[in-house]
C-alpha cells in the first residue's frame, strides 16, 4: 500500500490553509496510513451518519500524475464492478443456475459491488475539486480531496454476506451445472483482472490515495476468498469441468480496464495472466489462470451464452 497522507475534515466545516494547519500537514508527509478502516465500516444503528473528507498530500509537481493514476483507477475499476453487477444479474435469472452457494454470492457481489461503485463515483467528485497549493516560504505542497469517509453510515450500508467455507455448494437433486461452471469460470477472471488492478495501483508510486488503497485491501481480500468458493464450485461438477466454455461475451466489463493501462482493451489469450480470454472472432484459448477455456464471442455454448452489454 503506498504511504499516502491524509488530513481529514468535516464536509461541513471549510478547510483552512492556516501556517498551523499547513505545518501539521506538512509532518503528516513523514506519517503512514492510518489504521482505521475506513472502506469496511457499516452502519450502526443509532449513531448519526457524519461524513468527512479526506485529503491526499503530495508536492505540486507531483499532483498531477497522482490525479491521473486515481481517475484512470477509478474509471477501470467502476466499470469492472458494472460487469460483476451484470454478469451476476444474469446469472440470477437463468432458470438453469443451480448452485445455492453461487446463488448468494451473485446476489452479494450485486448488493456489495453497487455500494464500491458508489465510493468511486464519490472518488471522481472529490477529484474534480480544484487542489490547494500551500507555499510556506521553505516548503511547497499541495492538499487534494481524495474521497468521502462516512458513507456506509449515511447510506445504512450493511454487506451482504459471502458464503464461508463450508457452505454447500449444490443441494440435493440440485446438482452443479454446466451453467454453474460457466459463470464461476467466468466470475473467477473477472475477479482475477480485479486483484491485478488493484494490485497495479499499490504498485504504482503515483497512486496516492489512502481511500483507495484501503478499498483494494477489501477487493483483494474478498474477491480471493470468493475464487477459493468459485474453485469448489467447479470442483464439484460432475462433468468435466474442463471442457465447459465460457464464451468472452461472458465476462463483462474487462474493457473497462483499458483506462487503468492494463492492457484489457481485445481481452487476448495471452494478455491478463494468461486467463484465456480470447477476443471475438479468433480460436478459444484452452489455457487460463485456472483452466478456463473460453470460446469466441459470437459461439453459443450449451444454448447459455450471455451476451456482455
């Protein structure tokens, strides 16, 4: 996680660049991250919601570059949660999806993603807030609205819960379908071009914002435990699991990736960590990052081909 600095204030009181407010912000550059977690809070019942701004501090040759790396994330990474709504969506009304485990992770990946989707769009505003370039005679930084703490209280946000280990992943005379496999396959890359986004932006030195770094401890931590569920799923098809497509349309929102430098934009079979996703019109990929061979676009497999939006 980059070691970003903050200063946190009330969105209702003005933020004052007084020589005190200036010198406390200039020691915060020598301090990490706090340890709070703000991405992860819910909503307590009978505490009022307050919501504050946080602030990345950076030097003013740097502010550009550190806006860039936020938008571009906050751009990809949106419409990656899109597809994962979508995909979800229509997994949840197929009358062949069968899975119960699948069933609550789709709907907790719709509930949980649409709230993420709402703290970027809050990211984008806050950026689109002019910086304040403080200049202290002996020192120069400049204070950037990062983001808005506070807002799974407003919003009365309580995250849906994903099935744990030991959760069933078929019932009985319910067994996993090729439907089944086709989506976690296909949620399972989708997931994995999440964690590399993700872990693209800690790498990046202009990735400053402490919101986001803290968001992409919650992507990455639940969207790996949700593979780990994905993987038991696969895993208890009675078929072969290995010859199941999943046609590109599937997986949405990948291209979304492209505005974060990914390298997303014809989703190639070589191109993400080798997940097998292969562009429209060309031959399936029979390698990807757990198997996953998936067809051409314009190939129906199995009569459950989902075409992206």
């Amino acid at each position: 996680m980059s070691s970003t600095n903050q200063i946190r204030a009330s969105k209702r009181l003005p933020l004052r660049l007084t020589l005190a407010t200036a010198v406390a912000a200039t020691a915060l550059l020598t301090v990490g991250p706090s340890a709070r977690a703000m991405v992860g809070e819910q909503y307590e019942p009978g505490t009022s919601p307050v919501t504050t701004t946080s602030y990345s501090v950076t030097s003013p040759e740097a502010l550009a570059a550190a806006v860039k790396a936020d938008r571009d994330y906050v751009t990809g990474m949106r419409a990656h949660h899109a597809g994962a709504l979508s995909m979800s969506k229509e997994y949840l009304a197929d009358p062949v999806a069968s899975s119960p485990a699948l069933k609550e992770l789709a709907q907790a990946i719709v509930h949980n993603q649409q709230f993420e989707i709402g703290l970027l769009d809050e990211v984008a505003r806050n950026l689109d807030r002019p910086a304040r370039v403080v200049n202290l005679g002996f020192a120069r930084f400049a204070v950037q609205s990062a983001a808005t703490e506070g807002l799974g209280q407003r919003d009365r946000f309580m995250k849906y819960p994903v099935p744990g280990p030991l959760a069933a992943v078929f019932s009985v005379g319910a067994p996993v379908t090729e439907r089944d496999v086709q989506f976690a396959k296909a949620m399972t890359i989708h997931h994995q071009g999440a964690l590399d986004m993700a872990r693209a932006y800690q790498a990046d030195r202009n990735g400053r914002n402490t919101f986001l770094g803290l968001l992409n401890v919650d992507i990455v931590t639940d969207q790996t435990q949700e593979i780990a569920l994905m993987q038991r799923v696969i895993s208890a098809y009675r078929g072969n699991a290995d010859a199941v497509q999943v046609p590109a349309s599937m997986v949405h929102g990948m291209e979304g990736m492209a505005h974060a430098g990914h390298g997303m934009q014809h989703m190639s079979a070589d191109a993400h960590a080798g997940h097998g996703v292969a562009p429209a019109g060309q031959a399936a990929a029979a390698t990807g990052h757990t198997g996953h061979r998936v067809a051409p676009a314009p190939q129906a497999q199995g009569g459950h081909a989902h075409h992206g939006h």
